[in-house]
C-alpha cells in the first residue's frame, strides 16, 4: 500500500495539481456561501471542464468543489441566518446568535477550524478504511453487486422528502432513462427510430439538465433581496482565542465521530450528521442554557460534523459504487466520465491514481484552513452576489458544457427537454435526487441483475443462497422500510395528539 | 349539483395531478412496449423486462397518488387565479426562449445567440445597469475562448458570417 501511495505522490505533486485544488476549493467555498447554491450545482458546471484534465487533476477540482461547497454554507448561515447549503442549515442554530451578538468573526473562525478537523480526519479514514473494504469486496460475483446496487437503490425511502410514492417514480424514471440506447443484448429501447439516441443519453447531458439548468428554470421567479453584509465591522471584531477552541474540544472531536458514522452510512450525510452532532453536544454540555443563544460550541458540533460526512460518504462510493447521496452520485459520474469504475477493482487497476485523488482531498481539507482564514472577508462580499448576475453564467456554462460531450447541438436540446422535466418535477413535489440515483445505479442493477440469471439457469436462488447477497437485500429491506416506519409512527402521534 | 370548484380541488392538487401525468405516460409506454422495445424471441429475462416493471412500478404509485390526491382534497384550498395561470405561461414563455435559442445557435452562433439569451435572462430579472450587461457578455467570450484554448470545442460558429 505505501509502495502504491509513493506512485501517487508522483501523480499528485505537481504545480498544476496545487493551483487547481486552491481554484477549485476559492469557488466550491463562493458558490456553497451562495443561497440557493449548492457544491452540486457547481460539480455539475465544472464536469465538461474537467473533460481536457487527466483524471487526477479533474477528480481533484471536483473534490475541491465539493469540500469548499460545504464549508461555504456556513458562512452565509453564521452572516444572514440563510444557508448556502443545506450541511449548513444546523449551523444558523447558534451560528447566527453569535453573529447577532458581535462575535460573527468568532463563529467563523470557529466554523472554519472545526469543519477543517473534521474534513482531515474524514479523508484519513477515507484512505485506510477504503482499501480494506475494497479488499473484501473483490470477492464480489454479479449476485452481490445486484444486491448492493439494490441496497444503494433502497435509500430512495430517505431521500423523497416526505412522498415516498413521488420518490419510487422518480427513481424508476431514472432508470428508465438509463435504460435509453443500445442494451447488452444489442436491442435499441426508448430510441423512437432516432440514431442519435443509440448510444443513449450521456450522463453529463442528464445531470446538466437536471441540476444545472433546471435551476434557472426554477428560479425565474426568484426574489432578488439581498441581506447586505459589513465585512469592515466583522474585521474589527475579536478573533476566536485558543482557549475557546481548546473549550470545544471534546465537542469537535465528538461532531468528527460522528460525522464520519453517519456519512458513511448510505442515504444519510452531513445536513444529518449535523443535527446528530448538535444534539449530543447539547446533551452532554455544561452550557446547555446558551444553546441556541450564540454559543460557540454549537457552530464546532454542526460543522465537524457536516465536514467529517464528505471523506466517508465516499467510502462506499469508491469501494461498492454505491453513492451515499446526490452529491456522491454525481461525483460517481464524474469518475465513470474519467474512465474510471467505482468498486473494489478501482483500487487494484488504477491504486496510484485513486490514491492520489484521496491524498488530494486530505490536502483540500488543509488549503480550506489557509483560503478561509486570508480570503474570508472577499467570500463574505461574493456570496451577496446577486442572482440576476449569476443565472446568466450557470446557463452559458450549462449549454457549452452539453455541446462540449460530443460537439452536437442535439445534446443541448436533449439537456433542455431533461430541464423542462425537472420543472414539472420540482412543481409538482417530486424530488429529483432519486431520479439521478436510477440513472447511476440502473445500469448496474440490470447487467448484474441479467448475469446473475445466466450463471444459475434463470433461477433466482443465486440471490438468497450466497450469504453477502443475502445480506444486502435484507438490508435493502430494512433501509427502504425503516424511513417508512418512521414516518408512519409520526404521522399516527400526530394524530392521536390532535384527536 | 356538484360544484364545479369541488371538482377542480380534487383533480388540480400536486398528488392528483403527478398520478395523472405518471399514469397516462407509463400506460402510453406500457400499451406500445412491443413497438418501442423490438424483441426477436420471448425469453425470462428479456431487453423488454426492466422497462415493463418500471412500468407498471410508476403506473401503480401514480394511480395511488391520484387516490391520495382526491381523498386528501378535503383538506387542500386550491384555487385557480390568474396569478398561477400567469406564472404557468411565463414558465412557458421561458422555456419558449430557450428553445428559439437552440433554433438562433447554428445560425448566429454561440456568441450572439448566448449573448441575447443572457440578455433576456437579465431582462426576466429587470437588470437595467448596462454595466451587468457588459459584465455578463464579457464573460461569455471568456467561456468560448476558454472551451476553445482549453478544451479545443469549438462551440458553433455563425454560418451567415461565418465566424463569430
């Protein structure tokens, strides 16, 4: 392993390398500070110019992005009581208080410092325990693969968002769309006699589409009023001291902990993990009466936490190529764009270049600390930029970015009909994130699904008497069931407290 | 008499409305699966299978939605304003821009047409400083030149004047 590790230091140490992580991270942090932005809709963007990179490079201004998206929501949280991203939204709890009561440059320094532990010691235990998964999983035939792509299908229960029957169509609506093309067998499906769909739609073209442009749709009625922020009053305010931070100790350590639990656990991440975080460090403190009121801990516990998600949500990204959450789905893209196959061969074909790509992201978590403590004041004055400015950027960059996959107009069309989807989608309720785990995890369920069946002559015994796969389906069942239960028990208190 | 408001709230809810669109295109999929999906022999699992699952997956959630739509009508005030009739056709109209730009895209080429299509996007918003104009179409030429130098796309050109 440290051989493989040596190899990729080679890959990662280069000037090229160093500059692209720190631009990418300078506008993963703007873009995550922006209400109504997301560290998503910026990996979206950037895709198509990640197409002229080597993979290295391109995964790791991706990761930069994703990093600095969520340690930018906190600022706009801790500043204006609006999150730029949801990770952030647990952050307004105390983070605004504080902010109110003259100490917002304390909460920042305190939201940079915890989200920067938390982010280090994610990607560390991203680079050990992954292998070890991995190792474990390269006994993997079809069987299990089609029950852990099954297992990564099962946390559409948790993403729907209070519907789940709106979830389960919009995921089969994903898969659908997956299944646009040419198949395995060599049957055209979906393709209504046009040529230009044979090869299917490009995942790119489908995630533009639907999380990119569909945005500007969304927002065309979008309200312009801005909270404007005084970064000269904030510069004047006292710094966090040691001892406060040394105070919160315990608090980060535990936010780490459990962030790290919970981003690895599929369906879940950081906006959870946050509010977990929260509550147990409100549980266990001494100052619970100033929860709530600007207390300093309150802002460690959310954003370790938050952090802490981002490393292990990858773990069982890169080790089964099941994605925890959205965000991990599109990263599963980006690294399928690169040629690069999420599961447990990626560290045994490609281990200097995957190694690279999570020393990389350690040393993102590093960067974090350096750009949040010199650049805070110009993040602060970005992220009032008004949307009016920026819808017309996300929108040029949207459709070169459709062109740019194959040089054809007709993925712009395709990327604009998926954008007019999502706004029908996004005004009748229907979550979106489901949709894009069908496009992912479709193609996997169905080829492992169609293997399987050949290896056992069409009998469906292989899935229940082979213990892994057996295991996962039962844990698909029990992750699809368990939000469902949940939920049914809420809505039965509910009533019974009203009757 | 039925009132005809009374209909209207339980057929024009989100509930109702998803069950209706889901079940009318999942049963059009479903009626012409032969004619879209050609297979040459029947076999357990064929090319056809996965889709015809999902299939009767989104038609049985969208015929349970439209249920839950009509039963919780009850509870739901939905009223059709010209407000919301005027925000469906501007939504229309957006969309409408888009697509003539697609239309405008091989003739005038990316530059000018990306440039009228920012354009409207900022009128949408009534930006009246020239300035945010400027700034917008500055960094459109960044964006082609960028996709040109970087990532050698070149991003279609005018076929009036061939160039631009």
């Amino acid at each position: 392993m440290f051989e493989i590790i040596g190899q990729s230091f080679i890959q990662l140490a280069t000037l090229e390398n160093f500059l692209l992580m720190n631009f990418s991270l300078f506008f993963g942090i703007i873009v995550g500070a922006i209400p109504g932005l997301t560290g998503m809709l910026a990996i979206t963007l950037f895709l198509p110019l990640t197409f002229g990179l080597t993979p290295v490079s391109g995964l790791l201004v991706l990761l930069g992005l994703y990093v600095g998206g969520v340690y930018g929501g906190s600022i706009t949280a801790i500043l204006i009581n609006t999150p730029g991203a949801p990770a952030g939204a647990a952050t307004i709890l105390d983070g605004y208080p504080a902010a109110q009561n003259g100490k917002a440059k304390k909460a920042l320094d305190m939201a940079l410092y915890a989200s920067c532990i938390g982010g280090v010691v994610s990607a560390i235990m991203l680079l050990f325990l992954s292998p070890q998964i991995a190792k474990l999983s390269l006994k993997f035939g079809p069987s299990e693969y089609f029950a852990i792509s099954f297992f990564g299908m099962s946390i559409i229960s948790s993403i729907s968002g209070g519907n789940l029957l709106k979830g389960i169509i919009s995921g089969s609506l994903g898969i659908l769309i997956s299944c646009i093309g040419v198949d395995a067998a060599g049957v055209s499906r979906f393709t209504f006699d046009n040529y230009r769909l044979l090869s299917g739609i490009p995942l790119v073209v489908t995630l533009i589409g639907l999380f990119a442009l569909a945005e500007v749709l969304i927002n065309k009625n979008r309200k312009l009023d801005i909270k404007k922020i005084d970064s000269n009053k904030i510069k004047q305010e006292e710094k966090l001291l040691m001892s406060e931070l040394l105070e919160s100790k315990n608090v980060i350590i535990r936010g780490t902990l459990i962030g790290n639990i919970i981003g690895a656990i599929p369906g879940t991440g950081g906006a959870i993990a946050s509010y977990i975080s929260y509550s147990q460090a409100k549980r266990f403190s001494k100052r619970r009466d100033e929860y709530g009121k600007g207390c300093l801990e309150g802002v460690a516990a959310t954003e370790s936490a938050n952090n802490a998600a981002t490393g292990t949500a990858l773990i069982p990204l890169l080790t089964l190529g099941i994605p925890g959450d959205a965000a991990a789905a599109i990263m599963m893209g980006a690294l399928m764009v690169h040629g690069m196959t999420p599961g447990p061969r990626l560290f045994t074909e490609q281990g200097p270049q995957i190694y690279a790509i999570i020393i990389g992201f350690t040393i993102i978590n590093i960067l974090m600390l350096f750009q949040g403590k010199i650049l805070i004041k110009l993040f602060t004055k970005l992220s009032t930029i008004s949307y009016a400015m920026l819808a017309p950027v996300i929108a040029a960059l949207c459709l070169a970015g459709s062109f740019a996959v194959n040089n054809t107009i007709f993925y712009l069309y395709l990327a604009l009909v998926i954008a007019i989807i999502a706004l029908v989608m996004h005004n009748l309720d229907i979550p979106r994130s489901p949709m894009l785990l069908g496009l992912v995890l479709g193609p996997l369920i169905e080829n492992n699904f169609r293997r399987s069946m050949a290896i056992s002559d069409n009998t469906f015994s292989i899935f229940y008497e082979r213990p892994i796969s057996l295991v996962f389906l039962i844990l698909a069942g029990i992750s699809f069931l368990t939000p469902v239960i949940k939920q049914s028990i809420h809505l039965l208190k509910k009533r019974f407290v009203n009757e | 008499m039925i009132n005809r408001q009374a209909i209207l709230n339980r057929i024009l809810n989100k509930e109702s409305l998803s069950g209706i669109i889901g079940s009318t295109l999942s049963l059009y999929l479903l009626i012409n699966l032969d004619k879209i999906i050609e297979i040459g022999s029947i076999t357990t699992f064929s090319s056809q299978s996965l889709p015809k699952v999902l299939l009767w997956i989104i038609l049985s959630c969208s015929l349970i939605l439209i249920l839950q739509g009509i039963i919780n009508s009850k509870h739901i005030e939905t009223t059709i304003d010209r407000a919301v009739v005027k925000k469906g056709l501007g939504y229309i109209l957006y969309c409408g821009v888009f697509y003539l730009y697609l239309i405008l895209l091989p003739i005038i080429g990316f530059m000018i047409s990306t440039c009228m299509l920012t354009s409207a996007i900022l009128i949408n918003y009534k930006q009246k400083k020239w300035l945010n104009y400027m700034i917008i179409f500055s960094i459109i030429i960044i964006i082609n030149f960028l996709f040109k130098f970087f990532l050698y796309v070149y991003l279609p050109s005018s076929t009036l004047w061939g160039g631009m």
